[in-house]
C-alpha cells in the first residue's frame, strides 16, 4: 500500500530528529549553570513569569524590585507608548541577558500570553482598579500600584473579584512590609498601648475637586501613543502632551482627584487601618476643624487627618494613640515611643526611604503558596473606602455617614451619587 503524505511527511521528520540525534551525540552541548539551578541560580522551570502593564516612572522602579528577585523572569511588557515599550524592553533584555521580552500595546495581549504567572500593573489611576479585574480573570496574580481604585464601588467590586477568583493581590503599599511601621502597627493591634483611641495619618493635602484637563495639543500617531488607550474607563478629553508623560491632575480619584488624602494618604490611611487589624473603615466623615480631619469607627476611634504636628521622622508619618501609650513612625526607619518599656527588648531594623523590594518579595512568597499578602485586596478597600469617603466629605464641605453593612451614606442621595461614577465605552466593571 502507498504511504500517505501523511506518513512520508512524519518519516522525514523523524529522519531528520535521528540524524540530528546523531549530531548531538558526538558534539558536546553546552549549557548554562543558570538554567540547571547551579551557583544559586533559579532554573527556568522554578521561575515566576511576570509581565509589566504601563511601566512609566514608578513602574520602573517596582520593575527595578522585581528584577533583583533570583526567582523571576521578566517575560513582556505593555505600554501606549512605544517609546517606554522599547525602553523597558532594553532594560528587561539587559537583565536577562536574552531578547525575548515581548511587547504590547494592548494589555490584553498581554494578559493573553498563557505563560505568564503575575503581572504588575503601574499605569495611571485611571486603569488601576478595572485592570486588576481583567487580569484576575485571565488567571493572573497581581501587584498593583496605589490608588488601586477610584471610587467606593470600584473597591468593592475589586475586592470581591479577588476573591472569587482566588487571586494573589497586593497593592503597592509597601510600608506594609518595613519593619518599624510593622512594629508600631503591632503595638496598637496587639493592645501593648492600651485601647486605641486615636490614630493619625498625614494627607499631604486636604482638598478634593474634580478631574479637569488642559488645552488640546496635536496627538500623536496612535502607534506612537495611543490616547484612546490611554484614557481607558475615564472620561473623554482632549490630547495633551504633560497629561500623557505625567498624568497632570488627571484621575487621582476618578471623578474626584483624591489629592493627598488619597494618593498619598492610602499609604498613611493603610497603616492606619492595620493598626486596628483591618477593621471595617470609619463611619462619620467630616471636613477640617483647625487643621484636622476627624473620622470615627463604629468604636469610637478616631482616625485623624493631619498636615502639622508631627515628630520630624521623615515622611508619610502616623501616630497611634492608646489609653496607656502612643508610637510615631515615619519613612526615616525611626519610631518614638511613649516608654522605653514598649520595646520589650525588641530590636526592630531601621530601614529608611520606603523600599518596596520587601513588599515585592512578600508579593512573590504568596504567589507561590496561594497565601494572602500584607497589602492584600481586602485591606487596599477598607483603606481606600476610608479615603474616599473622606474626598466625598470635603468635596461637599459637610460631614457624611457611611454605613458599611450595605456600603452607603446614610440618607444622603447626594453622597451617594459619589460612590461611583459611570465608565466610558466600552468598558465595564
């Protein structure tokens, strides 16, 4: 019987496979220490493969993080920008000592490559929290940049696809992962200071408008910058250059730009709510009264927004107050106590300037067991719902009443209409 194409072709290939066979037995391979796991390298099979999504100025510096782990290989990248694809690519390439970095300029391509274990995601606000849902359920685990959210409905919905989708999430808070922060959070969460009463967080503002935009400019080639891309969920506006390289006052908030109770203030707000164990965020708002903005939990503790009347231990500071002693801790890598007796004889590490490569460890540790990381998505909401009831309190000049059964104010349909805010087409939660 004649041989089918079929079968002549499936010959010659496994002639071809034997006569190479034959080859490789008589010339010696060569391979990499790296790639058996020699000289403390991590083969490529024990690898966590991660892709980077919109890797600007302080993507750069989380990808700087990621890459200094032995255990990650840095696989593709997505930018609108080809110029910061290209880059990132170099860098990533130069890291690896290879060129297989691939690149995008649609995330989902990205989230399409099926090789891919993790993602960081360090775009504009604007993308952060819908983004996190799409990669979630392309089965990818995340480290997402903060704010993660842009509203009090987009926390919720975030957190709940965390968990539906079993997800290894962590928020860019990495305070979290310091050792001094880590210990003033422990003396309040533990009782060592007595019933917390009160807590303070530094906002680095306290202001909330609403988003605007600057004068047209041309726009670019949309492979050069794709500004549609761009914009994602936000609303629609013109082309301007500073807005596309910086984000000039561009969706720190969604409708609201949160200012510095949101973008900054979620880290110091973050800490905050880790000093009284993840709690359910405050229920009473208001705007400030000399200089401070007082919000309290269904307990009776305060959480205080401050700008002065810290103890110079650099920046992003917090204070927890209890009935028998207080700590302060800043990014100095420095605490004061109330008692010398707090300490205990601990010795806690001071480790100033607020590195993240802790926090991007602890984010990898997780990933490989399924276990839940410090900046997990549950406490990044209670954290940003407390912010942003906060921006809806001094954007409307009175205080609010938020009731976290069902995740409204109470009896104020004004409030209300600032819990979420509508997405541009196509886009959807």
């Amino acid at each position: 019987m004649q041989a089918s194409n079929n079968q002549l072709r499936r010959r010659a290939f496994l002639g071809r496979g034997l006569a190479a066979g034959a080859a490789a037995a008589v010339a010696p391979v060569v391979i990499p220490s790296s790639a058996l796991g020699l000289d403390g390298a991590v083969p490529p099979s024990e690898r966590i493969r991660v892709g980077g999504i919109g890797i600007g100025r302080r993507g750069e510096y989380d990808l700087g993080c990621f890459l200094q782990q032995p255990d990650v290989q840095f696989v593709a990248v997505c930018d609108v920008k080809a110029n910061r694809r290209a880059a990132v690519k170099g860098i990533v390439d130069k890291h690896h000592g290879t060129a297989d970095c691939h690149t995008y300029q649609d995330f989902h391509e990205l989230l399409d490559q099926a090789d891919i274990d993790a993602v960081l995601i360090a775009t504009g606000p604007n993308w952060h929290g819908l983004m996190a849902m799409l990669a979630a359920k392309a089965g990818k685990d995340i480290y997402c940049e903060k704010p993660c959210t842009k509203n009090i409905a987009e926390s919720l919905v975030l957190r709940d696809t965390m968990r539906r989708c079993g997800t290894v999430f962590q928020a860019g808070t990495q305070r979290r992962n310091l050792p001094h922060f880590a210990f003033a959070c422990e003396l309040a969460r533990t009782g060592r200071l007595g019933a917390v009463k009160r807590i303070y967080a530094h906002p680095a503002g306290m202001r909330a408008m609403t988003s605007g935009w600057l004068p047209e400019d041309p726009a670019p080639d949309s492979a050069v910058a794709d500004w549609d891309m761009y914009l994602g969920p936000a609303a629609w506006r013109p082309f301007h250059a500073k807005t596309l390289e910086d984000g000039f006052n561009f969706e720190k908030g969604g409708g609201l730009v949160g200012g510095g109770v949101l973008e900054w203030g979620s880290h110091c707000v973050d800490l905050c709510q880790w000093a009284v164990d993840d709690c359910p965020p405050p229920v009473d708002y208001a705007p400030p009264v000399n200089g401070e903005i007082v919000c309290r939990y269904a307990n009776g503790t305060e959480l205080v927004f401050r700008e002065q009347g810290w103890i110079p231990l650099g920046s992003c500071p917090v204070r927890f107050e209890g009935e028998t002693g207080w700590v302060e801790a800043g990014d100095s890598g420095k605490i004061v106590l109330s008692s010398p007796e707090l300490m205990a004889g601990r010795k806690v590490a001071e480790i100033g300037g607020y590195p993240a490569t802790f926090h991007v460890r602890d984010f990898l540790d997780c990933c490989r067991t399924r276990g839940k990381p410090k900046g997990n998505a549950d406490a990044a909401c209670n954290a940003h719902i407390a912010c942003h009831a906060t921006n809806i309190a001094l954007f409307l000049g009175r205080p609010v009443k938020l009731d976290t059964e069902t995740w409204r104010f109470i009896d104020d349909d004004q409030a209300n209409r600032l819990r979420s805010e509508a997405l541009r087409e196509p886009w959807r939660l």
